[in-house]
C-alpha cells in the first residue's frame, strides 16, 4: 500500500477525468468509485470520489465543488522516454486543454501536467554555456522538442 497518496479537488467531471487518466499509461485502472447518497451533500447518485492508480502510482479525486481551484502550484510530472511518448501525452493532454510554456499543460479538468522527456535532465547537468542554452531552447517552447534541446546543448 501506498503510504502517501495525491488527492486532486474537483468540481465535476470525476469519472471523465479518472477514464482519460487511465488511459493514457500502462499500469492504470480505477479501483474504486463512491457515490453521493441521500445524506448529500452532492446530488444522490453523483461521483464524491474516485480511487485510481496511473503507472502504478495511487491517486484519489474528491468531487468537492468550486470551493478550490487547480493552480500550477501544483502539478504533475510525468517523465518521458522519448519524443513519441511527450507527443502523444501532450495530444491527448491539450484536448480541450491549454497548452503552457516549458512542457506545461492544462488539461481540459483544470490539472496541471509537465510533460518532460527525461533526456533534458541529462541535458541540463553540466554547469556551463550548454546548460544555459538549452535552458533558453527550453524557455522558447511550449511542448518540449528533444531534438532541438540536443542541437541548443550542441551549440547548433
């Protein structure tokens, strides 16, 4: 069991959200959905939460209400092997979404993504004028370009 698990605050939309989520990485399934009864306060019949794993990882949704907004004071990271990997995930992310700067995106529920190939934190070790570079690359972009990070880190 997962000692500590992310909860996201929602105001609708639980079960929409937790079928994108899961679909979109290995090792994803819903493991439970509980529902508003007549005691409330939701309407009787609607998600109040959604427990879910996402490459293995747990997460639960409390469909909590307007009472508090996502901001990208918090966000999820996802790390990605390659450049097929952060296309597909920024396409399927950016669906009704809005995309951000750096990898940033919003998805359609209001969450917050960074979608990074893990090849940039090899790219951004060295404490020097390539770092600086790629970091200026980086900051260019809104969903990140692997090979154009690799060609900044070149001096190209």
């Amino acid at each position: 069991m997962q000692k500590i698990v992310t909860n996201l605050w929602f105001d609708g939309r639980v079960e929409e959200a937790v079928a994108l989520y899961t679909s979109l990485f290995p090792d994803s399934h819903v493991l439970s959905i509980t529902r508003y009864g007549d005691a409330g306060p939701g309407p009787k019949g609607d998600v109040l939460t959604a427990t879910f794993t996402l490459a293995g990882q747990a997460f639960t949704i409390i469909n909590g209400g307007p009472g508090f907004p996502h901001s990208p004071a918090m966000s999820l990271l996802i790390q990605c092997e390659g450049q097929a990997e952060v296309d597909r995930l920024w396409e399927k992310l950016g669906e009704g979404g809005e995309p951000g700067q750096c990898g940033w995106i919003t998805d359609r529920f209001g969450v917050q993504w960074q979608v990074v190939p893990t090849a940039l934190m090899a790219l951004m070790q060295d404490e020097d004028a390539r770092t600086e570079r790629v970091t200026r690359a980086m900051l260019a972009m809104g969903k990140l370009d692997i090979a154009a990070l690799e060609r900044a880190y070149a001096g190209e």
